[in-house]
C-alpha cells in the first residue's frame, strides 16, 4: 500500500472522511493534508527536493476563492504541475463532477488514475480506486456513465479541422466545400455530417454551440 499520501481539500469534513479511510482502512503511514492548491505544491516541490516523494495525490477539482493571492487556482492546475515535477506520481481526483466528458479529459490530458466522485458511497469508491491504482490500474466511481475508462475518446486531426470551421461558423456544407477546395479528404457533406453526429453523441452536446462549448471548456480545442 502506499506509504507517503498528500490529499488537497478545502472542506474539512471532506478531509476528515479521506484521512479516515486511508489510515483506518487502508493503513496508510504518512498523510499530510493542505486546503489549497498552490501550498500543496510546494509541499510536492519540498518532498521531492529532500528525495522523499509522495507516492499519490488525492485532489478535489474545485476551491473556493481566498483572500489569499494564488497562482494555482484549480485542481487541473494543480495536477498539471504535479505532472511536470513529478510524472510517476500517481494522482486520483475527488470530485463532485459527474459528467463524462469531463472526466474522459482528465484521463486524457491530465492522465489521472482514478476518478472518485463524491457521494453516498464515497469512501468505500475512494479505497476502492486507491487498491486499484496501487495495482496499476484505472478506476472511475461506478455511477459515472462512462462505457469506457480503458478506451477514453480522442479527437484525432480531422474532428479538430471540423470543430474548428463549426466555430468559425461554417455549415456542414460549407465544411465540406472549403475541403474539397483544400483538398483535404475525406470532404463529402455525409462524413462530416456522421463525424459531427459521433461527437454530439460523444460529449452528449445538443447542437454545435454546445459541442464547441464543452470541448472548449474542457480543453480539448
């Protein structure tokens, strides 16, 4: 089991729930906690410094504001630096985010381990999700609708040409014309009309403004 834990959380009975399963259940030796992101990763920078990492990081996504001047505002800030600083550091997020296409980014960009969302079962997903990243492997809470975790979507060069004229404002049709034009293949209006459909369904968007909408916030264009 791991060793060394950091957990980031700015709710203390969050904190409290987590630090409980860890040592309790999961017989964790050393569990160091920090309420914002910025003092955690100088926690991070200290350990690795002093050549004692720690072995996981546990972090909510959101942090309310703070009198306080931060740099790193965000758990995705935060795991972006961790990353750099320390890429084997294996990273599970605590969150009350629950939608797909929000937790597909976070594997995706990020390459988190596990994904805990919280409620009624949290802590029994949390020792679940930390067993399984302790055996190297991925794990999602079982009540996000994610057909899959091993097969996380990627929008490849095409989707993002595509994504980019819908944002310009472009039709389908126009697409389609501007590609035959650049000869850019393939460019007929059916498969990028079918390509479009695939990512509405992907994302779960209603229509083009909300598809550039989500993928935008969630960093993917």
């Amino acid at each position: 089991m791991f060793k060394k834990v950091l957990i980031v959380e700015d709710f203390q009975a969050t904190h409290k729930g987590i630090v409980d399963t860890l040592s309790e259940k999961l017989k964790v030796k050393e569990i160091q906690e920090e309420l914002y992101c910025d003092k955690a990763f100088t926690r991070l920078k200290v350990a690795n410094a002093n050549q004692v990492p720690f072995e996981l990081l546990i972090t909510d996504l959101s942090f309310k504001e703070s009198h306080v001047e931060r740099k790193l505002t965000s758990g995705e800030e935060l795991i972006r630096e961790a990353r750099k600083l320390q890429p084997d550091i294996k990273i599970i997020v605590y969150s009350q985010v629950d939608n797909p296409a929000k937790i597909r980014a976070l594997f995706q960009e990020y390459k988190i381990n596990a994904y805990v969302c919280k409620g009624r079962d949290e802590s029994l997903w949390l020792m679940n999700a930390v067993n399984a990243v302790h055996k190297n492997t991925t794990y999602v809470s079982p009540q996000i609708n994610m057909a899959t975790t091993d097969t996380i979507f990627e929008l490849d060069d095409f989707d993002v040409q595509i994504l980019k004229e819908l944002a310009d404002g472009l039709t389908k049709r126009e697409i389609a014309a501007k590609f035959k034009q650049n000869k850019i293949t393939p460019n007929s209006e059916s498969t990028i009309d079918k390509r479009v459909s695939k990512l509405y369904d992907e994302f779960e968007a209603k229509n083009t403004t909300q598809l550039i909408a989500i993928l935008t916030k969630i960093g993917l264009i």
